[in-house]
C-alpha cells in the first residue's frame, strides 16, 4: 500500500508553528528549570513579533495549502496581525496583575499563545473540520485562563459556565457542519460548498436552512449574540481582567472571522436566508447590549453588555455582505482591540488589591487625583461610544455607511440610535472622573511600566487610527478582494 | 433484515438516551450512557465502519465512562441532596415548545432531503486502512492539528489541577 | 449453504470453544493452586481424585450448593449484573483470537449431505476472523472494568467501593500503555486482524523484533488482569476481598471465572501477537497454541508466588511515567527502524 503525502510548504503556516513552539518552548523551560522565571512576558512578545514578521513577510500570497485545508491569503494575514496585537497587548497588561494574585506562572503566557494559534486557524480555515479544530483550541485554552484564580469563586464560576455553555454551542456548531455535509452531498471544503449550494433545488432544502441556523447559533454564541450571550456577563465578570480584555477582543475577532470567511464564501447564494436572521440578531443584539449596560455598576460587567453591543455592530456589517461591510468588519476589530484593551488596562490599574476597586463609584474624581489615567480612559470610552476624532468613530462610520449602501436603512439607523444610547453610560464614567470629588481617597495607585506602556500605546493609537484611518482602509479593501461575491 | 437491526438499534438508542437525561442518580444516568454508546457502535457496524465501531467502545465506553464512573464513585453520591429547583409553568411551557419546534424541523429537513450515501471505502482496503490514507492525504492537517489541542487541554487540566502553586 | 444451517453449525463451533475453556478454566484454578504448594513447597490439593484432578469439580459442587446471599442495602440490579459482565467481557475476545489453523475439514458429510464449511471460515481455527480483531479484544477488555467497579458500588459497603474505585483508575491507566505497546506489533504484521498477525510471523516470532513491547505488553497484561504485583483492588490485608467482599456463592463464582478467563485470554493473546501464535514445527497447531499459553499462564501464577505487592502510588507512576513513555518510545524506534530498512 503506498500513500502520497500532499506536498506542502511549512511556511505558509509559518505564524501558526512559531506561536506554538514558543509555547511549548515556554512550558519545556517552566517544567524543567527551577525558580521563578521573569521573563516569560517578553519571551511571549519576542515570539508574537516574530510571528508579525512572518505573517507581513507572507504578505500578498494568495493560495491554499496542506490539501486545500488552509486558506493563504491577505484576509486571514490581516486577521493574523490583529490577533497577535490583540494577544501581545494583553500580555502587556497581565504580569503586575498577575503577580498581584501570585499567578505569575509560565502556563499563561503558553495558553495565550496557544489559544492565538487557535484563533489563527479559524481565520484561515478553508474546511469546515480545521474551524471546528482552531475554535476548539481557542476555546478549550481560553476556558483554561477564565478560571486561572482558581482559589476565587467568581473565577471558578466563570470557567465552568463558559465550558459547559461553549461545549453545548460546540456541538451545535458540529450539527450545522453535520447537516451542512449532508445538504452539501459529501464535502465541507467552503469553495466546494459555495459551487454545490447554488441550484434553487439545494437552496430550498430545509436541511440547508437548519444547517446554516444551527452554525448561526454556534458562531452567535463565540461573538456574544443575543440570545446566546447569557453567559457573557458572568464570564466576563468572573475572570481575571486581562483575560477578560483578551477574550473580548480576540475571541470575537477570530469568531468574526470564520463567521465572515463561511458566510461570504460558501453561502453567498444563501443571502436573501440568512440576512433577515442576522437582521434581527443585530438589532437584539446592539439594543439589549446597550440597554442593559446602563444598568450595570459594576465597570467589568458594563464592558461585557458593550462589548455584546459591539458584537451587534459588526453583526450589521455582516448583514450588509458588500465590500465596505468587510473592511468595516475588519477595521471594527482592529479599532475594538486597541480601545477594549486599553480600558480594560485601566481598570487593572484602579481594581488593585485583588480586584477591590471595580465598581464605576471607584471612579469618582480620578481626574482630580491621577489626571493621566482619566484622560486615558476618557480617550477609551469616548472612542467605545463613537465619538469623533477617535476610531470608534470611523469604524462604525464605516459599518453604517456599508449598511446604507446595501440598503438597510433601518438597520443604520437602529444602529445610530444605539449609539446614542451607548453615549450616556460611556460618558458617565467619564462624568464621574471629571464632575465628581472623589468618594473616598483613592490612595496611590502603582504605574508599572508595561501596563503604563500598554495604556499610552492603546489610547495614542485609538486616536491616530481615527485620525489616518487611510491606509489600513486600503490594506483591508486589499485583502477583502478574495471573496468573489461581495 | 438490516433496516429492523437498525431501527432496533436507533430504538435503543433513543430511549436509553432519554433515560440519560431523566435520571435522579448521577450513575443511573452514566449507565444509561453507556448503553447508548453501544447501540450507537452497533449503528457503526451496520454503516460497516468497524474501526469507529470499535474505537467508539473503546474510548467512549471503555475509557470515559469509566473515568466518569470513578469521579462519581469517589465523591460517593448517594442522592441528590436537594432537591433541585422546580422549573416554573412558563420554563416548562418555553423549553417544550422550543423542543417541539426544533422537532418538527428535523423532521421536515430530513423528510424533504435527499442524503446521498457516501463515497464507499476503496475495493481491497479495509475500513481501518481507508480511515488511516484519509488521515495522512487530505486530513493530514486537521489530524496534526488535533495534537495540539489535546496539548492545549493536558496543560489547562493540569494548571487547574496541580495541587501547589508557587 | 442456507442461513440456519450456517448459525447452526456456527453455533456448535462456538459451544465446542466454550466448554473447552471453561474446563480450561476451572484447571488452571487447580493449576495455580499445585504450582503455588509447589513454590511454597507444600502439595496443594490432592485429596479429590489421582493428584487432587478431580478438585475442580468438587469446588463447583460446593459453589452451587453455598447459600447465595445477597446483602440488605445494596443495589440489587446491579449486584446481580456485576458478575455476570465480568465473566461475559472476560469470555468475549477469545472469539478472535486464532488457536489454530484449522479445526474442521474443509467439507463435512452428515447423512449424506454434504457440507461446505470454507463458507464463512467455518473450518478456520478461530471463531470470528473481523478485520479489527485486535480492537475488538481491547473493547471486550475495557470493558471489562465495569463488572468489578459496579460490583463494588452496588455492594454498598466501603471495601467494595474502595476495590471499585481502585481497579477503574488501574485499569484506564494500564490501558493506554498496553494499547500503545502492540503500536509495533501492528506495524510489523500490518493488519488489526489477528490471524494475520499470526500469519506474518510465520518466519520469525515478533518477539525478536519487539522485546520492549513483548515486556511492555505482558506488564501491562497482568495489571489488567489485577494480578500481583497488581492486585491492589483485592489486597487482603487492606480490603478484605475488594469489589468481591459481599459475594458469595456462584456469584462469587463467576468474577472467579472471569478473573481465570481473563488469564488465560491475556496469555492466548501474548502468544498470538509476539510468540507467533499457533505456529510451530512438528507438532499440531493447536498443541504449540496451548502450550505457549500455559507456559505464559504459569508465568502469571510464578509472579503471584515470588513478587510483594505494589503501593498504589507507585502503580500509577510506574503505568503513567515510566510505561507510557516506553510504549511511545518503542513505536518511534519501530518506525525509524522500518523507515532505514
């Protein structure tokens, strides 16, 4: 019996095996050596920069590779960058915070970059089964790092409300898969897909329409739509912050990306099915996040519901299926991870102690007291809100724009109400840091370094990416061209 | 002769299925599971794909199911020791139309689809030998791929596990 | 021929097999009892018939005739099932392994009428030859587990759980080494199916080719019978008898049986995949099949007689840290080596 390998090249998963070797590098040095061992963090950077590089080196290649498994091409390279600044901002926040909670340990940073190689795979996946695989890496490392303290019970209960909720979102993932290669006649390679799902006998079938539902369900609940996204805030909550930060921006990013990779390339003919379902999730979507974050006082749980809004606004982007929604996908994610990021490492700097200050009243009077760190957070939360000049802005510019050119209107201007809506608890923070006297002393707050950096770089590039958003409008336009449809 | 196998296997499997769920016992319900794998291997055999068959028993019920028996086992749970919240009217009324609903869908799906069967294992090759060249041909990355995940989840088991930290 | 005549005669084949083993079971009890005086330097038994030959039967008698009691408290249904799996999953594997080339003529003539018994490999030495042989007999095998570990739950008593819990967490871990230890058998005879297993080492035993996993294997073999050095789930001294504890009578009998079945099955198995099965010069097939696996039987029962006990913790660092590693390093030398050749 002779078997021919397929001939691949290594390289184009170049990204992929760095992250993971760094990892299990990190893991063999932590088992094996004694002490601690400071320099895991910038170990981690060292590795994503290396993997940056290779992904901007591969630049331009368009092809698939490993038996049409993975896609090579600019989508996935640009959703590789965003992914890894996304993953290296999040290192920047975590060590002090860590350590704060004698947590320092090596096996994070090597979830972290595991969990990227996940997400990498989902945004490059040219089959339904490598989707399936790179999500369940993701998911399974970062169900891991929710419940990192694993003496706090918040934690604990975030952990196994996310793996329990996300095992059952997995296996309705796998179902719409398993319809998919039924209605499909024996194949789940996504080109293969979009040429047999064409004639208007398959479009019909209604085990095509419940396949595609039940992968709306499962996709749904990775980006925290309404109504799979009960467990959003509770997760959120419960987990240590810079997870919390990663998970709401990374793990939304990669899910984004297989969601618009599968709905744009394989069901393009399914259009006029799955736009009315994604309509309405939107539309819940933004509405019930923006409503019920205004109820929030707890500032981690007010980010989980806006970041169950943001989630709506892409999901209008993905309804608008043209080349602008696209690029406005991407740079919404781009955008909504240097702005989360960088709130999100203001919280770990005023939560302190464990996490003690974490209410929006803790906030009171920051101005007065640390005038940097509330205008940093001020920058993050007009930019969460949409306000001009900050990326926040441009990019749902751009979604709404994309919605009005594919002629929802409605759906733009439901989008634009929530905004407003949005408006008044994002600046209540910042109300509260400017307007108020402080309730109590707020004490001294430790600005180290890394997490220092992270914030001025997050808050500096919110505004510069709002203010140049030119070229990566046209990196993104560029990698967008490989989907025929749009 | 096969389609009755069938249906007597689909049956079994339905209903220890069911049973699974309605449970008051944690072992009962592992037991029950159990029986479940074997009328799903045996719906394996008839589809001729002895190796699932076989791997289906052997992971399933061999190994998880007894590690699931161990856990139960070692906390010792006898009966559950309160009683679990009782869903409202409304709950109740919600999850059995929802159940319906979906239900009724599958069956409509399934009734108006025509599956075709699936390509047949290569002549001369046995299901074990046509599994292993999918594997390393088209599946070879997905199949490598998979080491990484089990990776990812023996070191989450053991961050979460080991018993002290520094 | 027509279906009925087919499971007929499939049927008085099984039968055939079964007695025999059965028998076989019942003297490789009195086996390890003459052995274990002889280590001991004592008789053994050697009242019932010419050198204690008839002991067997009279075990049985007074098995049968013990009052067969049952517990208050336990969980009836399963303390009656318990016994009868693991007799059952212990009896199942011999269904594929090949004993011997052939049992039948090719064709058999019964009142004139003519029987071609090279359909569905009637003649064949083996009961079933399915082409995921070695699987199946890991299936029936990791099965097993189920009848002591519900035995000693349903017994509700703390011995039995205590045996239960034991033997479920030795077993899943001894299973991955001695899956992972015929990895190069496999390679080698490339094929699941045992007879062709047997049929590949026609020139040459494997053992020669595969020393590591032969000792890999028959370690693992006897921690999944729960024998010594292994036992921990029956250990007298701590758990009375284990899962058994509540047992009496034929119940007790069968995990007896099951855990001689299991034995003798582990042994039948060595031989098919690394002693080259029934194959030999001279002697008939089926001769050079048993002899090979008694001669392993009484390996089993020589460790019982010579080596102490392990401790619980070093059982499992001996299965997870040392034989794990083993089993995945003789499949990287066995590829290698098949590789350069």
């Amino acid at each position: 019996m002779t078997l021919t390998i397929p001939t691949f090249s290594l390289i184009s998963i170049g990204p992929w095996l760095t992250l993971a070797l760094g990892a299990i590098l990190i893991l063999l040095v932590d088992a094996l050596s004694k002490g601690r061992k400071t320099y895991f963090p910038y170990f981690s950077l060292a590795v994503l920069a290396l993997a940056a590089f290779q992904t901007i080196d591969l630049w331009g290649a368009q092809s698939t590779d490993f038996a049409r498994m993975v896609y090579v091409d600019n989508f996935a390279f640009l959703f590789y960058l965003i992914l890894i600044l996304g993953a290296a901002l999040t290192i920047l926040l975590s060590r002090p915070y860590l350590e704060e909670w004698g947590k320092d340990m090596g096996e994070y940073y090597a979830l972290i970059l595991f969990a990227t190689v996940g997400m990498m795979m989902m945004a490059a996946s040219a089959h339904m089964i490598m989707i399936f695989l790179g999500l369940e890496v993701m998911s399974i490392a970062v169900y891991v790092l929710a419940g990192f303290f694993r003496e706090d019970a918040r934690s604990n209960e975030a952990a196994l409300k996310y793996l329990v909720l996300g095992a059952f979102a997995s296996a309705f993932l796998l179902f719409g898969m398993a319809f998919l290669y039924g209605a499909a006649g024996g194949s789940l390679y996504l080109d293969e897909l979009a040429k047999r799902l064409t004639d208007a006998a398959t479009l019909t079938k209604p085990l095509t329409l419940l396949a595609i539902a039940l992968l709306v369900v499962g996709f749904g609940f990775k980006v925290a739509a309404v109504p799979f996204h009960m467990w959003t805030p509770d997760v959120y909550e419960g987990a240590p912050t810079s997870i919390t930060a990663y998970m709401a921006v990374a793990v939304k990013a990669a899910a984004f990306a297989a969601f618009a990779r599968v709905f744009f390339l394989a069901f393009p003919a399914f259009h006029v099915n799955w736009h009315m379902l994604l309509w309405v999730l939107a539309v819940a979507t933004m509405t019930l996040g923006n409503v019920v974050a205004i109820a929030q006082t707890n500032i981690k749980r007010m980010l989980a519901y806006s970041s169950i809004a943001h989630a709506g606004y892409i999901l209008v982007a993905l309804v608008a299926a043209n080349q602008l929604g696209a690029v406005s996908i991407l740079y919404y994610l781009l955008a909504y991870t240097l702005m989360n990021i960088g709130a999100f490492g203001v919280v770990i700097l005023v939560a302190r102690k464990k996490d003690s200050y974490l209410n929006i009243y803790d906030y009171s009077g920051l101005a007065y007291q640390h005038p940097g760190l509330a205008a940093g957070m001020a920058v993050f939360m007009f930019a969460l809100a949409g306000m001009p000049p900050t990326a926040g802005f441009v990019g749902k510019f751009y979604i709404f724009s994309a919605a009005v050119q594919a002629g929802y209107i409605w759906l733009a201007i439901l989008g634009v109400m929530n905004s407003l809506v949005s408006v008044y608890y994002y600046l209540r923070i910042t109300v509260l840091m400017y307007m108020r006297p402080a309730e109590a002393d707020l004490g001294p707050i430790a600005f180290t370094p890394a997490v220092t950096a992270c914030v001025i770089a997050t808050a500096v590039a919110t505004v510069l990416v709002g203010i140049f958003p030119g070229w990566f409008y046209d990196l993104a336009m560029n990698s967008v061209k490989i989907f025929p449809s749009l | 002769m096969m389609a009755y196998i069938f249906f007597a296997l689909a049956g079994i499997a339905l209903i220890s299925g069911v049973l699974v769920v309605f449970q008051t016992h944690p072992l009962r319900s592992a037991l029950w599971l159990i029986v479940n794998f074997f009328a799903v291997a045996g719906i394996y055999l008839l589809a001729h794909a002895e190796f699932i068959a076989a791997i289906q028993i052997i992971v399933y019920a061999g190994a998880i199911m007894v590690l699931f028996l161990f856990v139960i086992m070692l906390l010792n749970l006898r009966q559950p020791e309160e009683e679990a919240a009782r869903p409202w009217f409304g709950q109740k009324l919600a999850g059995i139309t929802l159940a319906a609903l979906v239900a009724f869908i599958l069956v409509y799906g399934f009734s108006k689809a025509e599956v075709p069967l699936a390509k047949a294992a290569p002549p001369g090759l046995g299901n074990t030998e046509s599994i292993a060249r999918l594997l390393f041909t088209d599946y070879l990355l997905p199949f490598e791929v998979t080491s990484v995940l089990l990776l990812v989840a023996i070191v989450g088991a053991v961050v979460l596990a080991k018993s002290k930290l520094k | 021929m027509n279906l009925p005549v087919l499971i007929a005669l499939s049927a008085i084949k099984i039968l055939i097999v079964l007695v025999v083993l059965l028998t076989l079971v019942a003297y490789t009890v009195l086996m390890e009892r003459k052995v274990l005086g002889f280590i001991q330097l004592r008789y053994g038994p050697n009242r019932v018939g010419p050198w204690g030959l008839l002991q067997p039967l009279a075990d049985l008698v007074k098995l049968l005739f013990k009052e067969d009691f049952t517990p208050p408290m336990v969980n009836k249904v399963l303390f009656v099932m318990a016994p009868i799996i693991t007799a059952v999953t212990a009896f199942l594997p011999f269904a594929v392994i090949p004993f011997a080339k052939d049992m039948f003529p090719p064709q058999i003539t019964i009142y004139g009428q003519t029987f071609d018994l090279t359909a569905a490999g009637l003649n064949q030495g083996v009961i079933a030859d399915i082409n995921v042989g070695l699987l199946y007999v890991f299936a029936m095998g990791s099965l097993a587990v189920y009848g002591a570990v519900l035995g000693g739950w349903a017994s509700n008593s703390k011995y039995s759980l205590l045996g239960g819990l034991r033997l479920s967490a030795q077993m899943v871990s001894y299973e991955l080494a001695l899956g992972l230890s015929v990895i190069g058998v496999l390679m080698l005879a490339g094929s699941l199916s045992l007879v062709k297993i047997v049929e590949a080492q026609k020139d040459m035993w494997f053992i020669v080719y595969q020393p590591l996993g032969f000792v890999l294997f028959l370690t693992a073999a006897f921690a999944e019978c729960a024998r010594t050095p292994f036992d921990l789930i029956e250990c007298e001294n701590e758990l009375v008898a284990g899962y058994q504890t509540e047992y009496s009578s034929m119940k007790w009998a069968l995990f007896m049986m099951g855990e001689y079945a299991h034995i003798i099955v582990a042994s039948a198995l060595i031989t098919t995949l690394f002693l080259g099965g029934w194959q030999g010069p001279i002697l008939p097939p089926v001769v050079w099949f048993m002899g090979k696996t008694f001669a392993l039987v009484f390996c089993f029962i020589w460790v019982r007689g010579t080596f102490p006990r392990f401790r619980f913790d070093q059982l499992m660092y001996l299965g997870w840290k040392v034989m794990l590693p083993l089993a995945l390093l003789n499949i990287m030398v066995t590829g290698a080596v098949m590789l350069l050749i």
